[in-house]
C-alpha cells in the first residue's frame, strides 16, 4: 500500500472524530456541556467563551496527536501496514479520550457559571410541553423500509449455500487493507454464514434504534407546540433516514467482503474505497443532522430532567424515570438511562450476540440421512446460539408491539 493511501485510512476516521468532538457544544445550544440554561441565556458572553476555548483545546489535541501519527510513520518507527493503521486507531481513540476529559472538564466550568448567574430558579417555575398526538403523524420511517437490508442478506446466504460443495476446503476470513490474506478458516457452515449473521444482527440493531427514535419522548416549546413538534418530527425522520441509508451500506459493504473472500479469494486495493464510502457518507450526513438540530435549538424546549440526573453532562442516571432512551444533552442523538437494567441489556446485548458469532464456526449443519437438505446438528453449541438468536429476535418484535400498545 503507497503512503497517499495510509495517509486516507488513518486520517478521515481521524478528522471525523475530531470535527464531531469540536462541533458537540454548538449542536445543542440549549444545554452547553450538557446543562441547561434558560432560553434567553443560551448565547450569553461567557457561553460563548467557553464554547470558543474549547473548541481551541480540542483543535490543539487534534494537532498533537497528527503530528505525533505524522512523526512516527516517516521516521520509521512504525513500519509495516497493519502496524501504521494499529497507530491511526490509537490515535483517534487517543482522541476521543482526551476530548471526553476535556469536555467534563467545560461541563464543570459550566455548571459553576449557571450557578453563579443564579439560572436554576429562574427555570424552576419552567415547564416542558408534551404533545399527546405527536406520535399521530410520521416521525420515522416503518419497518417496511428495511425489507431490502433483508433482501440482499437473504441473496448472500442463499448464493452460499449453494455455492458450498463447491467452495475450497479452506477459505480466507481476514484481509490487510492492501487485500492481501492474513488468515484461512476451515470451511464450514459458521465460516461460511458468519458475515450473513452479522448483517442480520446489525440490522436488527438498527431496527430496534429506529423504533426508539420513533417512540422515545419529545419536549416541546411550551408556546410554540405544533412548531416545534413540526421541527422534531423532521429532525427525527432525518435521522431515521440516515439509519437507513447507512446501515444499508454496511449490509452491502458486507456483502461484497463474503462474495470477495468466498469466490474471489483476493481484495487488492478496492478495500480502502468500500470501507471508507460508510464513514464518509456518515460525516456528511452528520453536518446535516448538525444544521437541523440547531434550527430546533431556537424552541424553548425546556427539558425535564434536572441536571444532577446527567453524570458528567454525558450519562444519564435516573431510577425514577421509566424511559430507556432519552435525548442526549450534549452532541445530536440519542442515550440510555444508566439506571434501567433494561437500558443495559440493550447496550450490551448486541455485543454479546456479535461475540458470540465465532462459536457458530462449527458444523452447526449436517445433510439428512433421507432426502435432499440439511438439518441442525444440535450437538454443536453453534446451533444453540443460532437458535438463541432466533429466539432474542422473535421477543424482541414481541417486546416492541408491547410497548407501542402501552
């Protein structure tokens, strides 16, 4: 791989994460660093300041931490691919990190000043509009519209298992971003379905959030209602329609791995343009999100939830409150409640099933003694996990109609 090509996968992760970082305070205007502010405060001097500093600060470690990638790659200190790429993730974790600290850092500098300014009793009186028909109309779009995340999984299962017989006895599981292979599996139905199962996983994930999105609730502008519930509405269709565009290119990105490493068994360099389009198309749909939740921030929606409730001005712990996902304060998007249990099963749960993925890498299928097929070996603990995930899948579908209903 040329150096013009590292430099690309290092960097656009990179610079994603640090515009997101730097953008986070001037995305939610009404609660800076995570506390709210009364309306008519929320572009005052020393808000703005520190809005300012902190962007600063965040720019300064974002240069660091580059220089730093940018020394070690041409001194060759760091040699070699996949070493050079270990050293762009580290840095952009670096990043995150550092970026976390400083804004718990803000969020504290924040909370001094709305104390020192004495905003909390004026919006103790404040109060946060509910529309009771806001669910009425469209907030996301169905179901319907993932049919096609299923059709092209179901067109990659089904070409391997008829392709299977026919494949070799050992087929390549990872690639380096130039495509070469650096490791084989032994074929079997676990190696061979794998990327199949994570697709249906992910998207699962991401009907299970574009649901959340749909039902989670909504604080509106107490004088402004049918405005503001008319801004929300769109801002949450834009986003579901983000979970749509870019989870469907996972699907295909995934895809089109299988087909490669199955059929193909090399990837050259078409690698670094298929997995870099997700993340690009990611940042540009980000600066939109960002316009449209700015354009809500000119309502005075005025949150409920009281500013001991969000640890750090980023988590949010509240055992009385029922709900599981609420808006975050900071940065667009949403959260869990930290005190649900529930809240961290969903966190987890998708994780769990991700790992668990690998013990599928067994026989979990044998041909039938009579007749054409196969049928599951249920000696293999692969099989159970298969049909584990059905199960979690088919209660999930059950837990979501329940609440709706509620």
């Amino acid at each position: 791989m040329n150096n013009m090509t590292q430099w690309i996968i290092n960097l656009v992760p990179f610079l994603l994460v640090a515009v997101a970082l730097i953008s986070t305070p001037y995305a939610s205007l009404r609660t800076p660093f995570g506390v709210s502010v009364p309306a008519d405060e929320r572009h005052h001097p020393a808000i703005r300041a520190l809005r300012k500093s902190y962007a600063l600060m965040i720019s300064a470690a974002a240069v660091v931490a580059a220089l730093i990638v940018a020394l070690l790659g041409s001194t060759g200190v760091v040699e070699g691919t996949n070493k050079q790429s270990l050293l762009g993730v580290g840095a952009t974790l670096l990043l995150m990190l550092v970026g976390f600290a400083i804004f718990v850092w803000y969020h504290r500098r924040m909370l001094t000043l709305k104390e020192q300014e004495g905003w909390q009793k004026r919006m103790n009186n404040r109060y946060a509009a509910a529309q009771l028909s806001f669910h009425n109309s469209p907030v996301t779009y169905g179901i319907v519209w993932f049919i096609p995340h299923l059709v092209v999984i179901a067109a990659c299962a089904f070409i391997a298992v008829l392709s299977y017989d026919s494949l070799p006895d050992v087929i390549p599981t990872h690639f380096d971003w130039d495509g070469t292979v650096t490791d084989w599996s032994e074929k079997t139905w676990g190696s061979v379905l794998s990327l199949n199962i994570i697709q249906l996983i992910m998207t699962v994930i991401m009907v299970f959030v574009n649901w959340t999105i749909r039902w989670s609730r909504a604080s509106l502008d107490p004088n402004k209602p049918e405005q503001s519930a008319q801004a929300e509405r769109k801002y949450r269709r834009s986003t579901s329609l983000f979970i749509l565009v870019f989870s469907f290119l996972l699907i295909l990105m995934m895809g089109w791995v299988q087909a490669i490493s199955l059929y193909e068994r090399r990837m050259e360099g078409s690698m670094v343009i298929v997995s870099m389009l997700p993340l690009i198309v990611a940042g540009v749909w980000m600066v939109w999100l960002f316009r449209m939740n700015r354009e809500r921030s000119q309502f005075d929606r005025i949150s409920r939830d009281q500013d001991r409730h969000w640890k750090l001005g980023t988590l949010y712990w509240n055992p009385e409150d029922p709900a599981i996902f609420v808006e975050k304060r900071s940065g667009i998007g949403w959260t869990i409640n930290f005190a649900r249990p529930s809240a961290w099963l969903v966190l987890f749960g998708p994780i769990i099933l991700i790992a668990l993925v690998p013990l599928i890498d067994s026989n979990i299928m044998v041909r039938k003694s009579t007749g054409l097929g196969w049928r599951f070996d249920y000696t293999q603990v692969g099989t159970w996990v298969v049909l584990a995930l059905i199960v979690i899948l088919v209660a999930g579908v059950l837990l979501m109609r329940r609440f709706r209903g509620r």
